[in-house]
C-alpha cells in the first residue's frame, strides 16, 4: 500500500500491532511494525477446538513479531459477539469457540490490550478504506464465504449497532415456496456443500452459480433499499465462482424505482481485508487517544 492509503498521520509505532482475523474455514495473523503497513502474515486452518487456536494464534504472532512485544491487537472472529465484544455467541461455524473468553485468552498469551470486531465488519472496514470503496462516503460490503454477512461503513468508520450486523440471517422467500429460508442457508459455502455434497470450489456445474448469483441479488436488493449506499462490495472466497456480471444484472432486474443504482464490485484486498481492517481500527482509537489527550 502506497502512502496515500495510509489511515493515520502517526509516526512508527514504539511497539507493533498485531491483526487477526479468525474465520470458519482459515485464520489469517498479520503484525505491522509501522502502524502503516502489514509487514507480515500467515494464514492456518482454524481450528474447531478453541485452545488449539489460541495457541495457533500465539505462536504464529509470535514468531512474526520476531522478539518484540506487541502494543496492542485486533482482528475479527466469525460470528455474532457477546455485548461486551469479549468472544462469540452461537458461532454457527465455530461452535466451540462459542461462550469461550477469546479477547481474555489472546491478551493474556500476547501480554497487550486486544480489541475484538466480528471478522466480515473487519474486512469491510478494510476493503472501505484501502480497497474498492476508499473513494466512496457509504459502503456495504458483503462476504460470502463458509458463512453470509456484511457491514455498513461510513466516512471510513463502521456505522454503530446494538447487536452486530448479521445480514445472512435476513429471511429470503423467493417464490413463496421456502419458509424461513435465509439468504445463509441458500448462498453459503457450508449450504452448497451440505445440498451438493461437495466443496463449492469443486463444482463446475454453471447452473448453480447463475442460481447463486440471482439469490445473491436478493440480498443485494435489501442491502441498497436499507442502508442506501454508494457502492456495494462483494467478497469472500466464493466470489472466485460467482459471476459479479451476473449478481449486477439480476439486481437491475428487481430493483427498478431508484434513477441509479450504486456500483456493484468485487473485493479489491482479497484474503488479508480483515487485518487491513483491524489496522485502520486500531490506528482510529490511537488518533482519537492523542486527540484527547
């Protein structure tokens, strides 16, 4: 990333950040020595056992921070947060990371303050900084992945909520024959792998990606009417199967009464949105620390 991207005027950090983002298929740990940059990552396998995790999480940051301590952390983990942001409720994805002390585990084994976020606000606030949205006042990013979700950023900040933003759960009833059917269970990678007996990244058949594309579109719809953006984002690791062509003509289609539509994109920072994300967060709380200071 070139300096123009850069979220705040601070100069090198004292001590590194370190980022996570702990989704329901992989984790991905990144440290920056600058508060600029991401200077390195790796990404693993997320483990359904929590321990196992917590020390797949220490170990990777410590062996990026190389010796060093680190000043503080953030990133983002799968599924809806307690009230107090200190770990996950019913991770359907995670579910033994669920009730678990997450933000106490990762600050007792790294020795820092941690900060935790659900991981698709992350990467949105991410893609709304530095990616396909850093020109853009209102963003509405959208992952779809093992998961569903997505997250409204404004003015390069995510918007306040009361719960979290969770959007896969919105009830989707396309022709009045599926009851309760979530946009989730119709466009996830677990729902394709659960209806079609394989990994999403192995099917090949083009009539189930046209059909994702136009349930996509759905979603999309309530996502302009609700939160009227100025672009929406989409990502994930199913985006690398779903036509975006397709998703913008299926949301013409239906979405008819507005003069103009906003741009429709794919992702611009691909897997290492959320700790692009978490950076920019923890550079927010230090400018408005020094600010009031």
């Amino acid at each position: 990333m070139n300096d123009e991207n850069t979220t705040s005027n601070t100069s090198a950090l004292k001590l590194p950040y370190v980022l996570f983002d702990i989704g329901g298929t992989n984790t991905r740990i990144g440290v920056s020595f600058d508060g600029q940059t991401i200077s390195a990552s790796e990404i693993f396998k997320t483990p359904k056992d929590f321990d196992q995790g917590i020390e797949l999480i220490h170990q990777t940051a410590i062996r990026l921070l190389h010796g060093q301590s680190a000043s503080f952390a953030a990133g983002g983990v799968a599924g809806p947060l307690t009230l107090d942001k200190s770990g996950t409720v019913n991770a359907p994805h995670l579910p033994g990371w669920s009730g678990r002390p997450l933000k106490l585990e990762i600050a007792t084994k790294l020795g820092c303050e941690v900060f935790l976020e659900n991981d698709t606000a992350m990467a949105g606030l991410g893609e709304a900084v530095f990616g396909a949205g850093k020109e853009k006042q209102i963003v509405a990013y959208l992952t779809i992945s093992t998961g569903v979700n997505g997250v409204r950023v404004v003015n390069r900040e995510l918007e306040p909520n009361a719960l979290g933003f969770e959007i896969g759960h919105q009830i989707i009833d396309l022709d009045g024959s599926m009851r309760h059917a979530d946009l989730e269970s119709l466009i996830s990678g677990s729902a394709l792998e659960r209806r079609y007996g394989q990994s999403p990244q192995d099917i090949t058949n083009p009539a189930v990606w046209e059909d994702v594309a136009r349930q996509s579109a759905y979603g999309i719809n309530n996502m302009i009417v609700f939160w009227s953006p100025d672009i929406v984002i989409m990502g994930g690791s199913l985006m690398k199967k779903i036509s975006i062509e397709r998703v913008k003509m299926h949301v013409k289609a239906i979405l008819k009464f507005y003069p103009e539509l906003p741009v429709i994109v794919k992702s611009e920072l691909g897997d290492l949105g959320g700790l692009w994300g978490a950076l920019h967060y923890l550079n927010g709380l230090q400018n408005k620390k020094a600010a009031s200071a």
